[in-house]
C-alpha cells in the first residue's frame, strides 16, 4: 500500500485526493488540516450568500468520507508535525496550503485603522478563527481596490440589505455590524481599463439586481471594448439618473498612490492615466489584489508561489491549487489540475515501505495533539446547523475550542495545544 499526505484539505487537496483514489488503487491517502474543520477556500473563501457555489462543499465531504481516506483535522505541518517528517514517513506529499497571505500594496498609510485586505475582511465575514472583529464604525464611504469576483463579492455583502442576507451563514456579530453602517456609497476601483476587468459576467450582473443597491460607472468614456463585462458595465452606465440608498460606483484606470487619515481612514489618494490626482473619501478601505502562499516548514514560496514543474516541486514532493499557480481560475479549475498532478504522481512514487499514518499515531499521541477525524467533524457540521438561527442556513463556530467542544473529541487525549 503506497502512502500519500496531502497537506490541506481544500478544494485543491479534496480533488487530488479523489483522483489519487482512481489512479493508485494500491494508495492509502492522509489529508492534515490545520483548523478541525476542512474544505478551505469553499467554507472561508466563497462569500457566505452565494450558498449555491459553496454546496460543492457535499462532493468534497464524500472524498473525505471514503475508506482509504483520512482526515487528520487540528494538525498544523511546522506546529504538530514538521514536513521532513511527513517526507519520511510518506511516499509523496503534496502541497495544498492555498494563499493565505494578502498581497501589499506597499503604499503610504497602508497601516492606518479602516485599510484591509481582502482576506482580513472576508475572513471576518466567513467566520474565519484567525479573523479579528471589526473595530471600524460610522462607514459612509467604502473604497474596494481590484477588478476580480472578490472585490464584486465584498462590494455585494456590504451593499445587501438584511433580508437579501437571508439563508446565508454570516454570523449574528457580522450581520449587526453590517445593519449599523450608514454605508451611502462602495467606489470599485480598478487600475487598468473595464476590458481589463477580471469579473465573471453573471458575478458583475448581479449588482445590477441589489434591491436597495444601484451600480453605475463614474466615467462612461471608460467603456471601450465589446466583451461581455464591458456589455454589463454600459448598462450600468445608463444608471446616471437613479438614485439608491447604496450607490456602487465603478472607477477605471485610476492607481492607488496613498490612503490618507490622521488616526484613521479618511479617504484614498489615486493617480490618473495621465498623472492627474484625485481623493475618493472612505472610512473603510479593502484591496482585493491577489494573495500569496506561506511557507511551509522547509518549503518556501517565491513570487506568492512554490516554485514547481507541472506541479512537481522536487522528489516526491508536489504541489497543487493556488500554492501552485496563483490565486487564479475558478474551483472547478482544481478538479482539472488535480488530475495532472496526481497522474504525475501515480506514475513517479516508487514502490517502497513507509509507514504513514501508523508512524503519525504514535507522534500526535506523544505530542497530546488533540486531533479531529471525519467523524468529529461531521459531528461540528451538525452542531453547527443546529444552532442557525432564523434566517441562516447554519452558525459557524469561530474558535477552535469551541469546534473541539463539539466535535466531542479530548475525552481521551489531554490537548493543552487547543487554543482559540
């Protein structure tokens, strides 16, 4: 039986580990995950209203719940167990930690109170256990930077009102907060020209159906080109004349030079095509521009990435998903790599005796990891749907001891490394 440990249980590791499950017939696959909860991007990533996209969630789980896969949830790789480690105890290991870092836009006043990234700010709103509250009130004017789905996702969460928010699993916290904001006007802005944007048509289009929302666009002679996204933006353009509780305007070629405040946000400071300046006032900024990968115990990123060959980082050790290439495609884009790379896999690993998870047992019990497997986390799956509230389709649990709780797991093992 050939041993694979899969460090990450996202969309990227869930689908390696379903091809793997085809291609090695003989393979007995390990997936560590360092919250006790798995599924990654789907659960903390995909915005808590677009319930349908986060449904794949149920394929992901029946790859977790086959025989000759197990989940070792609560397990960090450079905290519990080191990757040299795995190394030895594995015949492969493959990489599938995502991009969990945002990237900077390393510009004046980027520190000030009100500035966030993207993933701080839809961490917070998905319950994320590393997200910190919102200590950020009386928004007016919030300021969104970058032309992909995640600047139209956080643009769209804040322009909803509560009843467009129902069904979703944003947390009672989140929804309070997002009732008291005075929010009048959310600024898209976007360094290059609208037929550069990297929206989604349908995820553009549907601003345009906000109930106490209206799109528009600052400058229609901004609009050159025909692709769809442009097509969505000009009838948005025709919004000139309409007036909404929420405005959402979008703004093209214009680069982010300085967020301003004295203590605080009080607006950004942005450079034209041809050089001019100008100030869009905003007590809450966010920069959706991309994210990079971390470093994993030996393994060190370059470029927001691991450098890799078709997947392959050196012997035995692979890489997939946004640690590899980027955060870039869609979630389906993981299913298609992951076949590359398991392929890759299958033909490469040699035929060698490694001990695998009977060789981490004994290294978690000695370390007193309290660890969660498949079925504790089923059991916080269904403790968190029992407690929804009206109006939400669960409650997530936003600290690991509280997941620990209810995952009923402990009772044998002492686990002192349990921390919120």
């Amino acid at each position: 039986m050939k041993q694979i440990a899969i460090i990450g249980s996202g969309p990227a590791g869930c689908y390696l580990a379903d091809c793997l499950l085809r291609l090695m017939p003989d393979a007995s696959i390990d997936i560590f995950e360092r919250l006790p909860v798995p599924f990654g991007l789907v659960r903390y990533g995909v915005a808590p209203d677009h319930q349908g996209t986060k449904a794949v969630a149920r394929v992901l789980d029946r790859v977790l719940s086959r025989d000759r896969v197990s989940f070792f949830g609560n397990v960090e790789v450079g905290r519990d167990l080191k990757l040299e480690e795995l190394m030895l105890l594995y015949d492969a290991v493959a990489l599938a930690t995502g991009a969990a870092r945002d990237r900077r836009l390393n510009i004046a006043g980027e520190e000030l109170p009100g500035v966030l990234g993207s993933g701080a700010f839809t961490g917070w709103y998905n319950g994320h256990p590393d997200s910190h509250p919102l200590a950020i009130q009386g928004v007016r004017s919030a300021v969104v930077i970058g032309n992909g789905n995640v600047a139209i996702d956080v643009a769209r969460i804040l322009a909803k009102s509560a009843t467009e928010l129902a069904g979703s699993d944003l947390s009672p916290e989140v929804t309070a907060w997002l009732e008291t904001q005075p929010i009048e006007s959310i600024h898209v802005v976007g360094r290059r020209s609208a037929a550069d944007a990297k929206f989604t048509p349908h995820e553009l289009a549907e601003l345009g159906t906000l109930q106490r929302a209206c799109p528009m666009v600052q400058d229609s002679t901004a609009l050159a080109g025909n692709n769809g996204i442009v097509e969505t933006l000009r009838s948005f353009a025709q919004n000139k004349s309409r007036r909404a509780s929420v405005m959402i305007y979008f703004h093209f070629n214009l680069t982010p030079i300085a967020f301003l405040g004295n203590g605080r946000l009080s607006a950004v400071q942005f450079r034209s095509a041809d050089g001019a300046l100008s100030e869009i006032p905003a007590q809450l900024a966010i920069t959706c521009i991309g994210y990079e990968t971390r470093p994993c115990c030996t393994a060190t990123p370059a470029n927001g990435v691991f450098a890799n060959e078709e997947g392959k980082i050196k012997d035995r050790l692979y890489v997939v998903g946004w640690a590899k290439r980027g955060p870039s495609g869609t979630i389906p884009t993981n299913r298609t790599e992951a076949q590359q790379v398991a392929q890759k896999i299958a033909e490469e690993v040699p035929d060698r005796v490694r001990p695998g998870r009977t060789g981490v047992l004994p290294l978690l019990a000695q370390r007193q990891i309290c660890w969660t497997d498949y079925a504790a986390w089923r059991r916080i799956d269904a403790a968190e749907v029992a407690r929804a509230g009206d109006g939400r389709c669960r409650e997530k649990f936003t600290a690991v001891t509280k997941m620990l709780e209810a995952a009923q797991v402990g009772q044998s093992l002492s686990c002192p490394s349990a921390t919120a």
